[in-house]
C-alpha cells in the first residue's frame, strides 16, 4: 500500500486535462441548472422549455474545466516563482542544482503542503532524477507540458546554460529575477482589472434585475411575452442578445496578461 502511494506521488501531471470531484461536479451541475430554471423562469415560463435546455449543463461543465484549467495554470505561474527563488537559494550556499531541487522540495512543502502542482512537479523530477534522467530534459518536458510561457522560456535557457557549460549560479538568479518582475507586473494588472471585472457583473445581472423587478411590482405587465409563439419569439431574440452581450463582456475583461 505504501509503495502504491509513493508511485502515485510521482506521476507525471498532465495539465491539458482536468478531472472534477464529486463536490466540484456536483457544486457546477447545480450552477447550470439552477441557470436554466432562472432562465427559463424569467423567458419562457414553460416547462418544455426547461426540458430543451438540458444540454446546457453539459457546456456548461465543459466551459467551466477550461476555466479551471486556466486557474490551475495561473497559480502553478505563481509557485513556479517561488519555485526559483528556492532553487537559487540553495545554488548559491553551495548546492549543485540537481541538490538543490531536493531542498527545493522541502521549502515548497512547506509554502505549499503536499498535493499542490508544484510541490507534486518537483518530487517528479527529484524522483526521474534517481533515474539519471538530466535535469535540463525534465525540466524540457515540464515546460511542454505546463505551456506556460515563463517555464517554457526558464527550460529552454536551462537547457542552453547547461549543455554549454554556463555559470548556472548567475543563469538562475538572473532568470528568477526577470522572473519575479514579471509575475509581480501581472498581479498588479489583475488587481486593476478586478474592479472592472465586478464592474461588468453588475452590468450583466442589471437586465435580469429589471424582469424580476417588473414581475414582482407589475405581475401582469409581461403577460403578454409568455405563452404564445410572438412572445416566445421575442423572449428568445432578448435571451441570445443578452447571452451575447455577456459573451462579449467577459472577453473584453478577460485580458490575458
């Protein structure tokens, strides 16, 4: 049993796939059907309807993967800093770099805890290392996995320094402060682009406000939308422009950085 769990603690992550837990599946199959009853509730108001939009939980969960995968690659970004600024640490009291990402290991356990990608990405390596594969490969191929541009860019300058004989000590602590510079100029863009980001779901839930608030103070005002081929017609053509506008909010926000 122990031997399984320690395999297990080595595999390689692959980080093109994300696998939901019963709580998470469970937590966004709720969200898209409690979003097709309120859609369906404010639009239509027929339980037919309701039926035709069962699909939606399935976009909606696949929709919601991508954007956790996004997530998870974000904050592999971050702890990948971290990562380095241990890694240089133990370079320059002396270790060789294939030492100090076994010191490197304890410190992000420590940040970190077990389970996290990173600390999960460095046992893997420590672990290949055993096998005599060189570090400047794995860490090749955790760039390629990860597609995340700063580890990609920080494993093809590894890589380089190491085959040529390069001064690694100063590749590292160069590398971890461009680095370092750079994720701290994008934490300061996304803490100025959260105020937009609220600002644009407020404006979304604005046109669902407005329904709910002509049902609640006028209940016969809308009557004449529900239950009959132009009202259903019209209700659709309001519900994919708003589905639309939403759509275009949440690109011109979401600015990769």
């Amino acid at each position: 049993m122990k031997g399984k769990k320690k395999e297990q603690l080595y595999l390689k992550q692959d980080y093109d796939d994300y696998h939901f837990s019963l709580k998470e599946f469970l937590k966004y199959l709720g969200q898209a059907l409690a979003l097709c009853i309120m859609a369906d509730y404010l639009f239509y108001k027929n339980i037919w309807v309701l039926f035709l939009m069962l699909p939606v939980p399935v976009f909606y969960l696949k929709w919601q993967r991508k954007q956790l995968i996004r997530e998870r690659r974000k904050k592999l970004n971050y702890q990948f800093k971290d990562a380095l600024v241990s890694l240089s640490v133990a370079v320059q009291a002396g270790y060789s770099v294939e030492s100090a990402v076994k010191a490197c290991v304890r410190d992000l356990e420590r940040l970190y805890g077990r389970g996290t990608d990173v600390v999960e990405e460095f046992r893997y390596i420590e672990s290949q290392q055993r096998l005599s594969v060189p570090l400047e490969e794995l860490f090749l191929d955790f760039g390629e996995r990860s597609q995340i541009e700063d580890i990609e860019n920080f494993a093809s300058v590894f890589y380089t320094a190491k085959r040529t004989g390069g001064d690694m000590n100063r590749v590292i602590q160069k590398v971890t402060r461009m680095l370092g510079d750079k994720i701290d100029v994008k934490r300061e863009i996304e803490a100025t682009l959260a105020a937009k980001k609220s600002e644009q779901m407020i404006m979304s839930l604005m046109p669902v406000g407005i329904i709910l608030y002509l049902q609640m103070t006028s209940p016969g005002f809308l009557n004449v939308l529900y239950g009959n081929p132009f009202g259903i017609a019209a209700m659709s053509i309001c519900l994919a422009i708003y589905a639309t506008a939403y759509w275009l909010g949440r690109k011109i926000v979401d600015i990769e950085v």
